[in-house]
C-alpha cells in the first residue's frame, strides 16, 4: 500500500530531481499484477498506438553500460523520430547550451525509490529514414542528426560512429495515454513485446519539478487503491529489452 512520505523524505526527493525539466513516475508492472493494470485502466489494445522500437548497441551492450542508449521509432500516423540519450548525468554539468536546443530535456526518471537523471535530445526522421538504415541501405550514424551526436561525444566520445553497432530490434510496442476519474493526471501505457513472447507493461505519469512530490504520493495511492504495487518491477522497460534483444543476436548469429 501507498504510505505518507515524511518531510525529510520529501526534502530529499525535491535534491534529487533538481535541474530536472520534467519529471517521469514509472512501474514495469510485476507480471502478477498485469489482469489488474489492465481492468484498472480499462486499456483497449485497439485504442493503442503502434511503434516499432530499434536500439543501436553492441553485443556486448558496451554503449548502454557506458551510460548511452541510441534508438529510433517508427510511429503509426506519426512522424517518425531518433533519440539520443545520456544516463545518468549531473544537470550541473550540462553545457546550458543544450537547453536552447529543440527537442533536449533533462529529465528525471523516478522507479519506486530510484531517480536516474538524463539527458535526452530528440530528432524526426523522414517515414523511410529508419527502414533504409535497416535494411543496410543507409548507415546507422545517419539517423543521428549532428547535434546528437555532439551530445552522445560530451559524454561518450566517438561511440555513434562504432563499427560494431548493432541494429536491435524491432520491439513490437503498443501506447496509449488515458484519462481515469479521480485521477490527476494523464497515464501512459506501453506494451512491449520482447523478441522471447514476454510482454513488458509500463504504466508513467509525467509532471513538472515542482509537482513531483504531490504527483508521486497521488499516482502510488491510485495504484495501490487498485491493488497494484507502486514499486513494480526494478528493472526498467529498456534494460529488459536489450537483454532479450542480445540474446536473439547471439541465436541468430
């Protein structure tokens, strides 16, 4: 069940999200409590929109242990897009120049008790950009705009340009963001299928900073009023779905 935080903790919270621009409350819901996400939600898999997700790494995940994830959706009836993304970082230590760049955020990803902070930049593709780089028509790096890749280079010199890169994927996924009464705000859903038959079902809200606090208690009571467990699984969504992408590599290769 959802418990009273107290003051310190609240305290201690607020330290840890600062510099954050956004603010993402998240659960992997435990396998257990998947029929309940489901019924408390009212989720219509019809309802939900389609995304296939590629992850650009090694077999040996050295770019995601180094603190990097490169990846790229092609959205139904929308547009397309790549993001590459830093985690964890200091906001101190982002140069302020990204912040005056379209499509950066600084974000704080909270799962039960812990807050990564990242930093993300954000770019569209064209609807066939992601195809001919996946069918070897066009070389990974160009689904990285300049930017992106000067972002990935402040932290992680020359790793986006890595001849052992691997196109990852596809992850066959399913979003949808829904409204619920008493709720104050908006859940995202999202459905992953994992190239082994498992499915990953991620519950989220987002907020502003300055909300995170109250954000976090309201989303833990709903949860728990539903009987779902706020902490969920541990592990994120992206952790799980590199392991069972590179096990795929390894038995295809």
């Amino acid at each position: 069940m959802a418990t009273k935080v107290t003051e310190g903790e609240r305290e201690a919270f607020e330290s840890r999200i600062a510099g954050a621009d956004k603010v993402e409350i998240k659960i992997t819901v435990a396998r257990s409590d998947e029929g309940r996400a489901v019924d408390a939600l009212a989720i219509e898999r019809r309802d939900s929109a389609r995304r296939d997700i590629y992850f650009f790494d090694t077999p040996e995940l050295d770019l995601f242990n180094a603190g990097v994830v490169l990846r790229a959706r092609a959205i139904e009836d929308d547009k397309d897009d790549s993001v590459a993304k830093i985690r964890p970082v200091k906001p101190g230590k982002v140069d302020k120049k990204w912040h005056d760049t379209e499509g950066f955020k600084i974000e704080a990803d909270v799962v039960g008790e812990k807050v990564v902070m990242s930093a993300s930049l954000k770019v569209g593709q064209k609807k066939d950009a992601i195809e001919k780089v996946v069918r070897g028509k066009s070389d990974t790096s160009e689904l990285f705009s300049k930017q992106q890749k000067a972002l990935v280079g402040a932290f992680a010199e020359g790793v986006i340009e890595r001849k052992d890169i691997a196109i990852l994927g596809p992850i066959h996924t399913l979003r949808a963001d829904i409204e619920r009464p008493g709720m104050a705000y908006r859940i995202t859903t999202e459905y992953w299928t994992l190239p082994d038959g498992r499915q990953l079902l991620e519950m989220s809200i987002k907020c502003p900073p300055e909300e995170a606090v109250v954000a976090r208690e309201v989303f833990a009571a709903f949860l728990a009023g539903h009987g779902l467990d706020p902490n969920g699984t541990q592990s994120t969504k992206t952790r799980l779905a590199l392991v069972s992408l590179v096990e795929q590599l390894g038995e295809e290769s």
